[in-house]
C-alpha cells in the first residue's frame, strides 16, 4: 500500500516482483479455472509452504509435520465432506499446541498459525467450489486484489504522505490505500458491465474487496512485528515468503465465503 522507500530505491524490487508475479500467477489462475482436484493441488502447495513459513517465524516445532499435514489439508479439500479436512486440522492444530513452548504465547502462536493458514486455503477452495459461479467469483475476486496491490504499490511510491498505521507497517501511506480502493471500484464497474449486473453493488463489492485485502495485509505485517521478522520467507523473489504475497487474498476469500454463505442473496445480487 505505498512506502517511504527513498526515491532512488523506490522501484528497485520491481523487476522481482514481475518476474515473480509471471510465474505465480499463472499457476494460480490455472489452479482455480480448472478447480476440483487442481484447486485442491494448489492449495496443497501454497498450505505447505506458508505452514512451514509460519513455523519458522514462530519457532512452532515440527516444522516438517505441520507441513505435510497442510499439505494433505490441502488435498483433503477435494473430498466429499468435511470430516477428513477437519480431522486433519484438529489434528494439525493439536499438535502445534501441545509441542510449542511451555508458555501461553507460544502455544498460542502455534494453533493460531494452524487456524490462519488452514483458513485462508479453505476460504479460497470454498469460494471457487461452492453454490455459485465460483469459477467467475474466484476469477474476478483474484484479479480484483492484485488491482488492489498494483495500485497501492504504484501510486504510493509515486504520492506517498502520511503513512497508514506506522506501528503496524510503517512503509504504507493513505495515498496508496485510497488509490487501491478506487481501482477496486473500477474494476467493480467493468465487471459489472461485462455481467450485465447492476453497478453500484460491484463498485461496493470492489471496493469491500480491497479493504479486506489491505486488512489482510495488515494485519500479517502486524504478526511479523510481532515476531522480529522483516519477511515471512524468502521463497518469492521481491516479495519475500509466500504469506507476504497471500495474504490479501487469503482475508478477502475468507471474507468473501463468509458473506456467500450468510447472504446468499449477495452473489445472486452481483449476477454470480
């Protein structure tokens, strides 16, 4: 969402971060076009990967089986029902709990992390596979948060002023977090267009869309002050670990398949 990088360093991670975003997001979208079994590969991938990151910034032990357990989450998405997927998580859970350090905080951060990884894989395979167009909600939701990310990253280089939250993330500004929110609304109105689907509700939705996205964003730059950590891995070139970059998307998927399935009037509103 915009930093106060000096100028001269300001774009220098750019180049990473396209190349990075050339490889990442192909997958992505291959992942949830195809959705079933596909999706729940992907989701596999991306669970394993930001459980293991999560371990290591937290010092939760058992890294290594915490990280085949959310891979197997992954998968288990795929399943009919839901026991498998929640057997797996009580289990994941459990066992961060019970093998953290003997103090409150760090039994804490362990089944936290288990809940907020899992969640966010969860969120994002329920949105595409549930009770409505999930291809096409996924789809745009996902096109929508990188809008977000673009415009908050480009034009608070370019603008800067007053930062956002300066404890939480010192580096974004007001002015890329409004420019987020407007791109949202843009493409709110395109979408709407290219669905026939009354205006306003899309813009509201774009919008919504790139608030939860830079809360998400937030809020994980938040736990990594938490735990004395500039990056959450180093696994995406200019982006850093795989939580860094997912983590808008995560919180608008959890959001998104929340407010589906308590209004089911919503997506029905918005021609999904």
């Amino acid at each position: 969402m915009g930093d106060w990088t000096p100028p001269e360093k300001r774009f220098s991670e750019l180049p990473l971060r396209l190349l990075t975003a050339l490889v990442l997001i192909p997958f992505a979208l291959f992942a949830v076009w195809m959705g079933s079994w596909w999706l729940a590969l992907g989701c596999s991938a991306f669970c394993a990967v930001m459980m293991f990151e999560w371990c290591r910034m937290s010092a939760t032990p058992l890294e290594w089986v915490l990280t085949a357990l959310a891979a197997l989450f992954g998968l288990s998405l795929a399943l009919p029902g839901f026991v498998v997927s929640l057997s797996i998580f009580i289990a994941s859970a459990v066992l961060a709990v019970w093998t953290s350090a003997r103090t409150v905080e760090a039994k804490i951060a362990g089944g936290f992390g288990v809940v907020y990884v899992f969640a966010m894989v969860y969120g994002l395979y329920t949105l595409r596979e549930g009770p409505w167009d999930g291809r096409l909600a996924a789809m745009y939701f996902m096109s929508f948060v990188w809008a977000s990310d673009a415009a908050a990253y480009f034009f608070g280089r370019m603008i800067r002023g007053p930062r956002l939250l300066p404890k939480e993330s010192p580096n974004k500004t007001w002015s890329g977090a409004i420019a987020a929110v407007f791109a949202c609304a843009l493409c709110g109105y395109v979408a709407a267009g290219w669905e026939s689907a009354e205006i306003l509700p899309w813009m509201i939705a774009g919008m919504l869309i790139s608030v939860s996205a830079q809360a998400g964003d937030l809020f994980e730059s938040g736990l990594k002050r938490r735990f004395k950590v500039k990056d959450s891995g180093t696994i995406l070139p200019g982006h850093g670990g795989l939580l860094d970059r997912v983590d808008g998307l995560g919180a608008v998927s959890i959001f998104a398949t929340l407010t589906f399935l308590s209004v089911p009037a919503v997506p029905r509103l918005l021609g999904l």
